[in-house]
C-alpha cells in the first residue's frame, strides 16, 4: 500500500478500522513473499543465470520475470490477489469494517 507522509494517516486510519483489508493485505504480503523470496525463485533465478553464464545460452535476464509472457516466472504460479488498485485502498473499501 503505497503511503506518503501526506497520506500516512488516513491509510493508518483505514487499516485500523477495517480489520477484513489489514487480513487481506496481510495474507497478500505472504503470498507474494513465498512467490518471489521462496526456495523455489531462487532456483528459477539462479538456473537461468547459470545456463547464461556458463552453458553460454541466450537467456535475457530482464525478461524472466515480464507479466505479458506466457513462460516467465510470474505466470507459473499463481497471481497474487490483493484489494489494492493501483496501490491505494479504494475508497469504497476504506470505510467497510467501521462496524466489524
């Protein structure tokens, strides 16, 4: 969630009282930490850069990890789903939960 020190209070004020979107945040921060810092990543990761390196094949690092290709890491699990447009709270979703 993308906060500014302008903004910092309202979006503390939204997750304090919307306990369904500090959940959903929560259970997204996780998934998209087991998706990109897992065991899994860095053997994606460092198997690319090996075949690169050593078995001298064209890899193009830059595009391991592009949203539009169909073979790159980020579509070979699964989209990590968040509440989030364009990394704000949206407003409907800021004033649910005041009565949770």
């Amino acid at each position: 969630m993308s906060a500014s020190p302008e903004t910092i209070k309202e979006r503390i004020r939204a997750l304090i009282i919307n306990p369904r979107l500090r959940k959903s945040l929560g259970t997204a921060g996780r998934a998209y930490v087991e998706k990109y810092h897992s065991e899994k990543n860095m053997l994606y990761w460092f198997g690319k850069l090996y075949d690169k390196i050593i078995k001298g094949e064209q890899v193009d690092l830059m595009y391991l990890y592009h949203p539009l290709l169909p073979d790159s890491y980020n579509n070979m699990s699964p989209k990590v789903v968040h509440p989030l447009v364009e990394n704000r709270i949206p407003d409907q979703v800021q004033m649910q939960g005041m009565i949770d």
